[in-house]
C-alpha cells in the first residue's frame, strides 16, 4: 500500500475530512497502524470533528511540527476509538513548507490518510504533491464531478497515483456509479450513502463509524477500507442474505439465493 493516501475533492464540503477520518478508523480497526493527518492547513478541521479541544492538543499539531521542525511520531494524538491523528490549529503555517521525508520517517505508522484543502489553488497542489497516492471525492452532482476531474488532472501533472473514487452522499435519482466512471474514466471504489446519521453523531462530537458501528454507513467505509487492502469485504447485507432461513434451505436444495 502507498504510504500517504491524500484524500481530495476540488469542490468544497463534499466530504473530505469525513473521508479520511472515517477511514482512518475503520483501517484502525483492521489493525493497520494509520495516523490521519490534518493537511488543510488554513481551515483546519479534524481536531473539531474529533472533538478535542484546541487547549488539550496543545504542541500537537501539524502547525507546530511544520513551525518547529518536529518528527511527526513526538505530536501523534489517539482519539477514544483509538484512531491516531494529527490536527492543525489556527496559527499561521503553510501546507507548502511540509516536506515528504517527513511522513516517510514517520515510524509509529504504516499509513497516512492525508485531509487536503478544496479548490485548485497552491495549497491544493503542494498537498497533492507530497502524496503517494489520492483518493478523490465526489457527490453525485455535475459541479462536483467536473472539480473531481480537474482535481484528477492535478494529481496527473503532479505524478500522483490516482487510486481511484469515493462517491459520498450516493442517492436515488442522481449519478450512479457506472455514470461516474464513464465520465471520468477512473474506478468508483467506495459508495457511502447520503445519511442522516452523520449530523447526530457530529452533534455528539464523535465520527459516524464509531458513533453507529454498526451500520450500512459503516459498512460503506470499511468495504472501501477491505478494498484498499485488497481483501474480500461481507457486507451486512452479505450476511442477511447468507444467514436467512430461506436462503439456507434453498442453497440446500440446491437453488439460488434470493436477494433480500
Ligand atoms: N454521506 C454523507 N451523508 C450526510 N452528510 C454527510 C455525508 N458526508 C459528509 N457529510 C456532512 O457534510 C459536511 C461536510 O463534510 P466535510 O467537512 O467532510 O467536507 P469537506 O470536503 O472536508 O469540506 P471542506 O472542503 O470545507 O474541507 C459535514 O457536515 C458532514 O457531516
Ligand atoms: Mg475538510
């Protein structure tokens, strides 16, 4: 696996810090050694989202580690699921003064799932720069798949690995997967529905998979986490289908499963 994944989107607020953080905990889960790194260095917004205060993280952020030259390993944070995490703060710090080597000496970590600012602008680009590979983000609307493409151009010039798409906020009636792919010639690899679930566990301070572990929510982010890692994924409803008492006694009679 590349060592830092950036996750990009072009347009704004379509679920990049999301993403990463989500993510980032469900590979955490799977036992991967990953630290989500807060790459939006002018409006930081893991540390918020994980519900730590900007008094309690004190030195350890991106901000200070860029200021002061610190080894990243010194400033990892660890969220109450575990999850391991750099925020940033609000002092003045430059995405585009972060080198590589820094993440590549990171030894407490095997992977790192950078969040990167929107837009197409030099913070954008210095963030896709120093990424092994990006995951882009889209929301099935025209205006973001077209930033999705331009952003798909940068991380090209760039020499960046595309590893493929996320489409958040999948609905019915909008751009599907097939849809997406055909416009933009790269692989949808992930699909999380739109969910009203996401707002409750905002307000209770904690992301979604941890708030509703067991979820379809949930169940979007780690079949994109198996699918990263190049294993099969059973899906919840993988399972209803495998353990319902009609399935059971088709499959014994020999016939094909329904579709539940
Ligand atoms: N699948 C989803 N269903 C419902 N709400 C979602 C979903 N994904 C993200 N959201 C919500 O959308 C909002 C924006 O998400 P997020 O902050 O991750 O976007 P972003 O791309 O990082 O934004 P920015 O470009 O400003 O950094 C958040 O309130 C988040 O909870
Ligand atoms: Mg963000």
């Amino acid at each position: 696996m590349d060592k830092v994944l950036g996750i990009v989107s072009g347009k704004g607020g379509v679920g990049k810090t999301t993403t990463a953080i989500n993510l980032g905990l469900v590979l955490n889960n799977f036992g991967r050694r990953v630290v989500v790194v807060d790459g939006d260095l002018l409006k930081p917004n893991i540390g918020a989202v994980l519900g730590v205060k900007l008094k309690e993280i004190k030195n350890h952020t991106i901000h200070h580690a860029v200021k002061n030259n610190k080894k990243l390993d010194e400033i990892v944070y660890v969220h109450s699921s575990g999850l391991k995490f750099i925020p940033g703060d609000h002092t003045d710090s430059s995405i585009k003064d972060l080198n590589k080597e820094v993440f590549e000496d990171m030894k407490s970590s095997e992977l790192i799932i950078l969040d990167t600012p929107p837009g197409f602008g030099e913070d954008t680009r210095a963030a896709i720069r120093i990424c092994d590979a990006v995951l882009v983000v889209v929301t099935p609307e025209e205006a973001s798949i077209q930033a999705g493409i331009k952003t798909i151009n940068i991380a090209r010039e760039e020499k960046v690995k595309i590893t493929g798409i996320v489409l958040n906020r999948k609905r019915e009636g909008s751009y599907g997967k097939t849809e997406i792919e055909s416009i933009t010639g790269i692989p949808v690899i992930g699909e999380i529905i739109e969910d009203k679930s996401f707002e409750e566990a905002a307000y209770n301070r904690h992301p979604v998979t941890y708030y509703y572990y067991d979820s379809s929510v949930t169940d979007g982010y780690k079949a994109l986490a198996a699918k990263l890692l190049g294993e099969k994924y059973e899906g919840i409803q993988d399972k209803k289908e495998r353990d319902s008492p009609i399935n059971k006694i088709l499959k014994k009679l020999g016939f094909k499963p329904l579709n539940l």
